[in-house]
C-alpha cells in the first residue's frame, strides 16, 4: 500500500508499505478515505514541530471505512465509516484521571509521535473511532478533526450564551472557533489582516469583523461590546503580541484561551490579569469534543460549504504541501483522496 511519509525534516516522499494486520481483540482495520493537511504537518516537513519523531507517516485529520475488527469489537463492524480519534493516552496519569487524556504525561498523537493517518489502511484500537452516517460525505467528514479544535476552545473559554467572544485570526482554527462559538450563542466578533479570510468569516456567520491593519483593534472591540471588552477571547493569531492583546481586549470577569504553541514569551503585567479575574487558558487538541462536532453534523448545524479549497490525489501529496506552503494566505483546508475514493 501507499503511504505518505516525512522522511527526516525536508524530505517528504511516497513509499510503499505493507498492509497493517489486525492483531489485538479491540483492533480495527480502516481503509482510509481522506486526510486533511494542517499547519502542523507542514511544520513537521519543515522540521519545525518540537514534538515529532522521524521517519513518521504524517496525518491526524483522516476518516475512512472499517474493513476488519478484532474478535473483542464491539461498535463497529466491516464498512462503518469512522473518523478517528488521533490521540493515544494512558489513562492513568493525574490529566487522564481528570479525563483529560488530550495532556497525559505520555501523550501520543498519530501523525505527530506515532505513525499516522497518510496510509491506505491503518489500525486503530475501537477506542479511537467515532462512527459517522454514511450519508455523510468524506470532504466534510475530514473536517472534524479541525473543528475539534475550535470546539475545545469554546469549552475551555467556558462560552455562554449571548457573550461576546473575540476570535483573533481567521485562519482554519479561528474559523472552526468561530462556527463552534456561534452554535453555543455568542455573538462573535473575527479579527484577521487579511479581506478575504473575512469576508469569508462573515458567510460562517461571524457577526462582526475588524480588519486589524486598517482599524484600531482595541477601539473597535470597545465599541461593539458598549466599552466592555470581549467576555471570551480565543487566540488563533498565536504570536508573542496576540497573547499580549488578548489579556488587554478581554472583559472582567471574561476568558482568554491560548492556543499557541509558540515559545517566545510575551509580556504581561500581573495586574492586568488581577485586576479584571481573567481566566487564561490553554486549549490543546481536545478531550470529548468529537462527539459534540459529530451531533452538530448530524444536526445539520454545522454548514461546511466552501471549507475544503482544494483536494489532491495520494499520487500528488508534494504538490499538495507545496500548495500549502506557497498559498499560505487564502489555504483554509487541502485534503488528500486516498484510492478506491
Ligand atoms: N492548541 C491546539 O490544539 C492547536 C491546534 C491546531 C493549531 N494550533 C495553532 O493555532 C494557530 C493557528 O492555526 P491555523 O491553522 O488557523 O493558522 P493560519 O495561519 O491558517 O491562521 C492564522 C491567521 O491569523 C491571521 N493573522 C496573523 N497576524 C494577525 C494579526 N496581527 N491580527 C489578526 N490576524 C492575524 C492570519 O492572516 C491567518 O488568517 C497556529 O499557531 C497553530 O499552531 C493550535
Ligand atoms: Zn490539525
Ligand atoms: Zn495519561
């Protein structure tokens, strides 16, 4: 079988592989349909995610069609289509014990420490799937992992009905914290540099959208929430300076939600913090949100149009990494088709 590996950091390849074998009673053969790049997999080509181990088959966004299960599998037998969990944690650490396995002390993420999605077949414990309707269609059902993301941001900001939630970048994280911010009622104000990554915010239904390069962030938020400020703020921008802004934007009483894997420390008064109560958050992958993403869907909630901006086939993935790499501006999401469609 195909399988798209980064060989060491720069060296992105095709290779064959064996067929992985089911072996354990809770193991599940997948044939994979679809995977979805993310930034972070164009940070582990580039050699520039502190976390990844090489050679590594990449991929964490991917879904695809059981077609073997172990003697001990339970919920799904041979052709349920399945979107899966790409995370391995041991269950018994202080963060797993909170149910918090997203933070285990040994926390495994496919793609990134062990090998992921990127294969023709792989093997998942049952653990790891979510069942999706068939009636779904795999360029929408690849988008779940993403909005994963934007849905543990909202839960860990706490997001009540009828706050104002700013969300600073509307790249494919900001976007998906956006739709998951709407659904829990907010009313959502989206910052980004760029018109059409906007424009395309507001067809997501953010309900007001500020142009930081050409008005004063600030001042604009200010005037939107009555002086207030933002009740929860969602930091998908994930530089030194949004970390800073987010603490100066957010309300008393209000949230702020770090997304940013970025090492540079920014600068931060204590008193700014104190002074208003902030809650500051980490949000990191997530725990329990593929369910929620999976009802909206179901629901009809949760509209995907125009999400996906390009699909490849398998046989072009360098093609796809360089498209990213080289549209980084309007790329919301590229996804990969794996054979037999
Ligand atoms: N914590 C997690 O679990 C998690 C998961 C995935 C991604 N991330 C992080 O989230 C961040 C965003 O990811 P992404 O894929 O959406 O990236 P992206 O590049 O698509 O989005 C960033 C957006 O911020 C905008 N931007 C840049 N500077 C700005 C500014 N000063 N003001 C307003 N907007 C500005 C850009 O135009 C872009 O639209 C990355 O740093 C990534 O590492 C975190
Ligand atoms: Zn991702
Ligand atoms: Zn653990």
């Amino acid at each position: 079988m195909k399988i798209g590996i980064v060989e060491k950091p720069g060296v992105l390849k095709i290779a064959e592989r064996d067929v992985p074998r089911v072996q354990n009673s809770t193991d599940v053969l997948i044939k994979v349909k679809r995977v979805g790049i993310c930034g972070s997999d164009i940070h582990i080509f580039h050699g520039k995610n502190p976390f990844a181990v090489y050679p590594r088959v990449w991929g964490h966004e991917f879904v695809g069609e059981v077609v073997e299960t172990g003697s001990g599998v339970k919920t799904v037998t041979k052709g349920t289509h399945v979107v899966v969990e790409p995370i391995v944690f041991c269950g018994t650490c202080y963060a797993c014990r909170q149910g918090r396995g997203n933070i285990c002390e040994s926390l495994k993420v496919m793609g990134v420490h062990i090998d992921g999605g990127c294969q023709e077949y792989i093997v998942v414990s049952e653990a790891n799937v979510h069942i999706l309707p068939d009636s779904l269609p795999w360029d929408e059902a690849v988008l779940i992992e993403p909005f994963t993301i934007g849905a543990q941001a909202c839960y860990r900001g706490n997001v009540q009905k009828g706050d104002f939630v700013l969300v600073m970048g509307a790249g494919t994280i900001g976007l998906t914290a956006l739709q998951m911010t709407k659904l829990a009622g907010a009313t959502v104000i989206v910052t980004d540099l760029v018109p059409e990554k906007l424009a395309y915010a507001k067809t997501r239904g953010a309900d007001y959208i500020i142009n930081a390069k050409e008005e004063n962030l600030f001042e604009k938020v200010r005037e939107i929430t009555g002086g207030m400020g933002s009740n929860v703020t969602i930091d998908a921008v994930c530089n030194k300076k949004s970390f800073e802004d987010c603490i100066e934007i957010t309300s008393a009483a209000g949230r702020v939600v770090e997304l940013s894997f970025n090492e540079s420390p920014s600068e931060i008064a204590p008193v700014n913090i104190i002074k208003k109560e902030l809650t500051i958050c980490g949000s990191r992958l997530q725990t329990k949100r593929f369910p929620v993403v999976i009802d909206y869907l179901k629901q009809g909630k949760l509209p995907l149009t125009g999400f996906v901006t390009k699909t490849y086939p398998i046989e072009q993935m360098v093609e796809a990494f360089e498209y990213v790499d080289a549209n980084s501006a309007s790329v919301r999401k590229v996804v990969i088709t794996m054979p037999g469609i």
